[in-house]
C-alpha cells in the first residue's frame, strides 16, 4: 500500500506518530 499524499489523514498520523514517538 503506497503512501497517499493526497490523505490528510495519513500525514496528520505520521506527524502525531513521530510526536508521541519522540516524546
């Protein structure tokens, strides 16, 4: 399953995936 760029959604997970991560 590649990537959508398009998805809001995917980025906005990635972005509070890597937040939580980092924290």
């Amino acid at each position: 399953m590649p990537l959508s760029e398009s998805d809001p959604r995917v980025f906005f997970a990635a972005e509070r995936t890597l937040l939580a991560w980092v924290r």
